[in-house]
C-alpha cells in the first residue's frame, strides 16, 4: 500500500510540468532586441563605412570624405535631393555617433550663423515691406505731370466683363512686391515718363549700397489710351482684378 502511493507520488511528480521563468526568458530576448536595434541604428547613422572623425584627417582626405557623406546621407536620407542644411544635420548625427567632438562643435557653429543670418534678413525684409506698404507712393516716381495725371486716373479693363482695376493700385502692389525681395537692401521703382502723348512705365531696383539697376519698361499708354504690355505679363497684370 505504501509501495503504491510512492508509485502514485513519483508519477504526479514526472507528469507536472516544470516551473519557468519567464521574467528571465523576456531579459533575454529584449537584451538581444537591444543589441540588434542598437546594431541597425549605429549601422544608418554611423555614416559611410570607414567614416574618420574630421579632426583626425588631412584637409584633402576630410575633403574626400565629406563628397562620400554626402553621396551617403543622399541615397538614406534625401533620395539624392538634401539641401545643404539637411545635408549638416545629417553629417551632425552621424559625428555624434563616432564622437567627433571639434567638428561637431563646428558644425553647430556654423548653423547657429546661419540662423542668425536668416532671422537678421528675415527682419530686413519685414522693415522694408512694412516701409514701402506705408509709403508705397514714394516708390513712384512721376517725370512730368501729363503722365502722373493719365496714370493716377487709368484704369484697366479686367478679363471679367464689365470690371475694371485701377494702374496705380496694380503699380503699387509691384514695388511692394518687388521690394521685399534681396533681404530688403534693395527697393522696385516705377519710373513713369511721357514722351508727346505717350506714357511710358518702367521698373527699376535701386540699393541702400548704392547699386542702380538698368530701366526696364514694363507698359506703355499710347495717345488713344490703348495700355500696351511689355515687360509684365497679363497674369500679374490682372492680380487685382481678382481681389
């Protein structure tokens, strides 16, 4: 009887399955997880392969090596189109992967300059259009007074029927245009001279540096009123005829 309930025991004991540790078999798998992802990620940030801190590289290899970041940093990054901030960022990266410490320190400089340098055109534009947006007139200037009084009274038929916009409306929002570009050091002017019965509107940049741009005319109105385009096309034209 004893016999038979040791029997008993020992077959309980061989058919129960056996205690696992699940808490270590997931440490397991998530440490090589770990290592393979820490792999792949060294692997597309690490740059080129044999990439070498710049510091520790000649100025030709450097050279070299950075025409291969870039080739690199195109075909993972960009599809072969990263401009050249994208382009830092990228090589940013993959310097902090092999702790290229001084390139790095110069690579954050330069963007930093950089950004200092937009923000600063950024300003001078937004001066120069809020100047020219309130004082838009003293960007046209009149050479005699017949054509100052056909301009400032002409107004052109628009492509819709029966609608019409106003030229000094047209030519104002030119050189308010036209003056916020070129980081606001340089202004549009319209020019606009007579000759007998016909007038004649010309553009012109003009720069605080003292640069002055060749007159190029951009309309004519001849003596029977006809406006005649030039150097604008009718899309510009009729902006305003659809505001």
């Amino acid at each position: 009887m004893h016999h038979s309930r040791f029997l008993l025991a020992s077959r309980r004991q061989s058919v129960e399955p056996a205690s696992v540790n699940y808490q270590k078999i997931y440490a397991h798998v998530f440490a090589i997880a770990l290592i393979f992802a820490s792999t792949c990620v060294t692997a597309y940030t690490g740059g080129p392969k044999g990439f070498v801190c710049p510091e520790l590289l000649t100025a030709e290899e450097a050279q070299t090596q950075a025409a291969l970041l870039t080739a690199w940093s195109n075909a993972h990054y960009g599809d072969g189109n990263l401009d050249t901030k994208s382009l830092r960022n990228v090589a940013i990266r993959v310097m902090r992967t092999h702790k290229c410490e001084k390139s790095i320190a110069l690579l954050e400089e330069e963007k930093r300059k950089e950004n200092q340098r937009e923000k600063a055109e950024e300003e001078n534009r937004r001066n120069a259009r809020h100047y020219v947006e309130s004082k838009p007139d003293s960007l046209i200037q009149f050479k005699t007074a017949y054509a100052e009084k056909i301009v400032r009274n002409y107004n052109f038929q628009c492509p819709q029927p029966g609608k019409s916009a106003s030229l000094m409306v047209t030519l104002r929002r030119s050189v308010i245009e036209g003056s916020g570009m070129g980081g606001g050091v340089r202004k549009l002017y319209a020019i606009v001279d007579s000759r007998g019965d016909e007038v004649r509107i010309y553009h012109q940049v003009r720069g605080n540096d003292g640069y002055v741009g060749e007159q190029g005319i951009i309309m004519s109105i001849d003596k029977w009123g006809e406006l005649r385009l030039s150097g604008i096309s009718k899309d510009a034209m009729f902006i305003d005829c659809y505001r």
